[in-house]
C-alpha cells in the first residue's frame, strides 16, 4: 500500500468500507430470502422466491459464492494482496451489470418513487462497483 498516495490509500479505505457495508447488508437480505422471508423492495416490489423462483438461485449464489468471495477479496486487500484487487475488480464488475439491471428494471416497470431507500437499493450498488472499477483503472500500474 506504500506505493499509492495518500489521496489514493484514503480513497480504497473509504471504497472498501462501502464495499464491505454494502455486502454484508446484501448477504443479511438475502439469507432472509434462503429462509423463506418476504421482502419488501422500496419500489414496490418483493423478494419472495415462492412467487419468482429465480430469486432463490441469486439469494443462493450471493450468500454462498459473492458475498463471500467479496469479504475475502477486502481483506486480501487491505493484506496488500493483487487477489484481493482482482477479486474486487471481478465483484465491481457483477455490481455494475447487476445494479444497473434491476435499476432499470424498476424505472421501466415499477414506476417507483425515487426515496433515498430506493436510491440505495439500486442504484447504489452500480455506483459504487463503477467507482472500484475507475480506481483501479486509475492505478493499475501500481496493482498489477
């Protein structure tokens, strides 16, 4: 982490805490959807993988493969690890596909009141996995 400027070093800790944040809320949603809960979306939408049984797999592949994936790949990062800053790039890339898809997926068809709530549910996430991606653009040479 010494070859990086102090901007650049206070700027992954904040990424990363954002990141981590960001996945361990999305790891407790989604393991109460593995159990069976109900879960109301701000736009007006539920989890529930009795109604959509595709929301079972996704619950599936974030509890036991992303968000753990994701976990490992901060704390690689932070241990000054190239893995740790490949798995993130990789995990920022999923969020950006995954966050812009159900962000315009709930513009076009749920018509949703635009709320701070809202805000974080959506499109937040592709934000912040952009900004990861930016930053690494940013300093590749120093990463890899």
């Amino acid at each position: 982490m010494q070859e990086f400027t102090l901007a650049s070093q206070v700027t992954l800790y904040v990424l990363l805490a954002m990141l981590g944040l960001y996945f361990i809320l999305l790891w407790v949603w989604q393991i109460k959807v593995l159990k069976g809960g109900t879960m109301p979306n701000p736009d007006g939408t539920v989890d529930d993988y009795k109604q959509h049984k595709l929301l079972y797999g996704i619950a599936a592949a974030d509890v036991f493969l992303a968000c753990p994936l994701a976990i490992a790949g901060i704390v690689l990062a932070l241990l000054s690890s190239k893995w740790g800053f490949f798995i993130l790039s990789l995990e920022s890339f999923f969020f950006v596909w995954f966050n812009t898809a159900a962000t315009i997926t709930s513009l076009r068809f749920q018509n949703p009141k635009l709320s701070p709530d809202w805000f974080i549910t959506f499109p937040s996430g592709a934000i912040l996995g952009l900004a990861y991606l930016i930053w690494t653009v940013i300093h590749f040479d120093v990463i890899f």
